[in-house]
C-alpha cells in the first residue's frame, strides 16, 4: 500500500463522502427523479414512447454496450503482446490494473443490483406498471417482487473508464484527467439513455458514479497500477 498525502485523501475520499451525504440526505428531498421520468412518459399511452426507440435501445444500449467491450479486449491484448515485446513490459502492471478495475467496478455495481428491491421506472405504479416507489432504505411490501433496477448497470460501463484515470494520474496527469472527463460523460450518456427509455431514475446513475469511483479508489490505494519507487514512496495530490 503507497502512502499519499493529505490533500489527495481530502479531494479524493473527502469529496467522495460528500457526494454520498447529498445524495442520501439532500437529493430525495429534490423529487428530480420523478420529475425527469415523468417528462419522458406520456400519460395517455401509459407508457415510455422511447422504451423501444431504435437509436437508444439498439444503438445507445446495445450498440454501445458491445463496443466497450472492446477495451479490455484490447488490453488483453496489448498485455499478451507485451511477453514478447520488451518495450510493453514496464506496462504490463498497469494493463493488469486496468483489467482489475473494470471488473471489479462492474461487478460490484452488477451484484448490487441483482440484489437490489427497487423498481425501473417503467415498472412503477405511477408509470402504468406494479410496483410502488420506495425509498432507499425501505423494506420490499409483502406480495412484491425484488426489482433489481438500482443501481444503472448500463451506465457503468462508461464509469469503470474512471479506471483509466486513477491509472495515468501517476505519471500524465493530462491524460488522465482527460480519462475522468471522458468517464464521467460517456457514464452520464449511457445513463441518460436509460433514463429516456424509462429504466432508470437519475440518482441510479448517480449511485452508479459514486460506486464506480468509490471501488476504483479504494483499489488505487491498496494496489497502485504503478509500483512505488523505492526512494519515494508519496505520489503527487
């Protein structure tokens, strides 16, 4: 574990914290949610007009889905590239690193979700569906299935690109930070999406953001994609 200092903690950690706090106090209170996915559903159908909409089922959802696969195939294959290319062999913690993260962001977002009690929009009572809207913390009402809607799975696949700047921020803190800002909003469009379809509320996504980081983060600190030089183990905020 590489030791970091204190302005790093309070920007990283610090920030993070905060974001989980309004989203859990504030946030609520703001009724965005609803809000959001009512302007996307039309009362006289009782029904997401967008749910099956070519461009975003097929294109934003699917198309892109699958296309984003093909960064840690590229890495994969990069990193079997590199045991007979010397040159790629100092990156080869870094690809394995970046492989990691992704999953792991991923999946944790995947499992939370499989065990989740709450509803997509287009299954609630208020949008033409069965289930009642429940608060984060709720018990599931007897006779209601478990929705396994929150958070956006979707939108994680844009979020575990956070990987790549926690990756670079070591050595190109430019590319990096470029790597966050193409994070966050690939994450949000690929939310968006799922918002206009009717599948998910906005704080989902946001949630999806925050665990995305928040695992991410926590992997950074216990095993840096970069090994710490001997005669210095503090890396830059």
């Amino acid at each position: 574990m590489r030791a970091h200092s204190r302005r790093f903690y309070l920007s990283h950690f610090g920030l993070t914290l905060l974001f989980a706090a309004i989203l859990l106090g504030w946030y609520p209170q703001t009724q965005w949610d609803v809000a959001i996915a009512s302007f996307y559903y039309d009362p006289a159908l009782h029904a997401f007009p967008l749910k099956n909409n070519f461009f975003l089922s097929g294109v934003m959802h699917s198309g892109l889905r699958s296309a984003l696969w093909f960064i840690p195939l590229a890495l994969i294959g990069v990193l079997l590239w590199s045991r007979v290319t010397p040159e790629l062999q100092i990156h080869r913690r870094r690809i394995s690193w970046l492989l990691l993260g992704m999953a792991c962001a991923t999946l944790v977002v995947s499992v939370l979700k499989k065990m989740s009690i709450h509803a997509c929009p287009w299954d609630l009572q208020m949008f033409g569906g069965y289930a009642p809207l429940l608060p984060l913390f709720a018990d599931l009402p007897a006779g209601i299935s478990p929705g396994r809607c929150f958070p956006g799975g979707h939108a994680s696949g844009g979020f575990a690109l956070f990987a790549f700047y926690f990756a670079l921020r070591d050595d190109a803190p430019k590319l990096a930070y470029l790597s966050l800002v193409i994070a966050v909003l690939l994450g949000m469009a690929m939310g968006w999406t799922q918002m206009m379809r009717g599948a998910h509320f906005l704080s989902h996504n946001l949630w999806t953001m925050w665990w995305t980081w928040m695992v991410l983060l926590v992997l950074y600190i216990v095993f840096p994609p970069l090994a710490a030089k001997k005669e210095n183990l503090e890396v830059p905020a």
